[in-house]
C-alpha cells in the first residue's frame, strides 16, 4: 500500500520538516507555487520534492519542465543533490520512463509558452509506460520551474497562461508546482497569478546572507498550515530540512512586515554606504577648492609684494 493510499488525499513531500508546516503534506489536487528571489532555493525545493517523491514511492511518476536551465543543467542539479545513485539514481527513472526532463530553455526545444507545454505534458502521461504505473497506483507530480518566461510583464497576461495551463493539465497530474522570482515591487507571485495557486510558499535569504535562507507558507486554501518564518536547511548530506522558527527582533508585529524589512535591508545598507561614500567625495572635493583656493590667494598676494 502506498503512502497516499495510506493518509487518503494527503501526499507526503518526503521531507517529515517541510510536511509539517504545510498541514500534513501536499493534497491530491493542489497547485503549490513556490516564490522568491534568484537563488534563494526554489528549484532545489523543486529538486528534492521530486527527488524523494521517485525514491519513496514504487509506481510514482514525475515530469520536470526547465525554462530557465536547459535540460542536461538540470538533470546535473539532481545529481548534485544526491541523486546520483547508479541502482537508484535519477537516471534509473528515467531509463524506466518514471520521470522526465521537458527543456523548455535550450532554443530549438519545447517553446516556453503554456500551449507548448501543456501538450507535452500531456502527451507524456498518457504514454504507455506512464499509464501502466497509473494503473498500479503511481501518482504524477509536474514542476515548472519557472513560470516566468510563459508572459510578459502584465498580470492579465500572468492570468491567461496560469489558466491555460490550469485548463489543459488539471486532472492529469495529482501535485503541481511552480515557480516565480518575486516581482520588483514586492512579495508578489505571478502578477495575479498567485490568486489561483492552492498553497503559495516564500523563501528567501536571511538578511541578504547568501548560506542562511528562510520559508514561510504564505497562503493555503485548504488547511491549515504555519506561517511563520523558519530555517530552510541544506547540510553537507544534501539533505534539506525546515529549521526551528526565525525571532525577529525589534519592532515587526507581522511576517509581511518582517519580510519586507529582509528584502530591502541589503538595499538599505547599500544606499547608506552610497551616500556616506558621496558625503565623503563631496567633502574631499570641497577641501580640495579651498586648498586651490588658498594657493591662488598666496600667489596673488605674493605678486603683490
């Protein structure tokens, strides 16, 4: 009996830490997004949720559309993680066709547009080796990562691409996430397109420290989960974990607040040492006018003697 047949709808991610914030593990059904800014651990999230989905469970299948690191980069990242066991390795499932790599980054490929990718994914688990694992009980997870080539700079156009994909490819894979960097302007996911995910997850680096990162379960449409900042954790055995919950000192009464304050931190930081930088040219060159200035004056009133 597999795990899912076991919990019901609930669907272990094979990360005990990371299950228990998001009220159990994931539900048969949900689209999970997954936002935050360049390099703060989406797509190794992304990695080990697929990674321990295949190792953990016989019969299971899992689809991994890349548009932002062509497909070899990608399979190199799960093999960096600890998937690279020649009896139980990533490779392994693919030769048994349990999972696929849809690059959708490397010219030539799948275009990264949802129609393109809607029909390979499609076309993918209604193969005959697929459907053979379907039938024993294998459950599907897709992973876009990321969504952010799919549109344009505009929410209805986010809007449009979220539910052509939602349209085309609910009902044939059980768990979907996605990813997105965060919009300039603040904690937004997919200009609107953050509306129609069933959970939405943050994660980010610890005041601008590039080895401390954090997670925070935005929002969950179905139950209830954590929302407070913790600890994400990748140790020297490429096994990832949520730590124990962040303190934030001072004045933030709210996570929001709290995250806002970690975003623009390193800016603050940064314009502060601009200014002090500017301050001190400003005060150099006024030394400098009145040092010419003074020579000037002892030159004149030298020709004058």
């Amino acid at each position: 009996m597999n795990i899912a047949q076991q919990e019901g709808l609930v669907i272990t991610t094979g990360i005990p830490s990371l299950d228990a914030i998001v009220g159990g593990g994931l539900h048969a059904g949900d689209w999970v997004g997954i936002a935050g800014e360049p390099g703060s651990m989406k797509t190794v999230l992304c990695t080990k949720i697929t990674g321990e989905w295949l190792v953990n469970n016989e019969q299971w299948c899992a689809i991994y559309v890349t548009t932002e690191m062509n497909g070899e980069m990608m399979l190199r990242q799960f093999k960096s993680l600890g998937y690279d066991d020649k009896d139980n390795g990533i490779d392994c499932y693919i030769n048994s066709k349990q999972f696929a790599v849809i690059d959708a980054c490397t010219p030539g490929k799948t275009p990264a547009t949802p129609e393109a990718i809607s029909r390979k994914v499609v076309e993918w688990a209604r193969s005959p080796d697929v459907q053979s694992y379907k039938q024993n009980g294998g459950r599907f997870l897709l992973v876009i990562d990321s969504l952010a080539p799919l549109w344009s700079h505009a929410a209805v156009k986010a809007r449009d691409a979220f539910s052509t994909l939602v349209k085309n490819i609910k009902g044939i894979v059980d768990v979907v996430i996605v990813t997105l960097q965060w919009a300039a302007a603040g904690h937004e996911f997919g200009w609107g397109a953050g509306h129609s995910v069933d959970m939405l997850i943050y994660t980010g680096t610890w005041y601008q420290d590039e080895g401390k990162f954090w997670i925070q379960i935005g929002k969950s449409r179905t139950r209830k989960t954590r929302s407070r900042l913790f600890d994400l954790v990748l140790n020297g055995n490429n096994e990832l974990a949520v730590g124990e919950p962040i303190s934030i000192p001072g004045k933030y009464m709210t996570a929001r607040e709290a995250l806002e304050s970690m975003k623009y931190y390193n800016r603050a930081q940064v314009q502060e040492e601009i200014q002090r930088q500017r301050n001190a040219l400003i005060a150099q060159q006024n030394k400098n006018i009145k040092d010419l200035a003074d020579k000037i004056e002892a030159i004149i009133q030298q020709s004058k003697k």
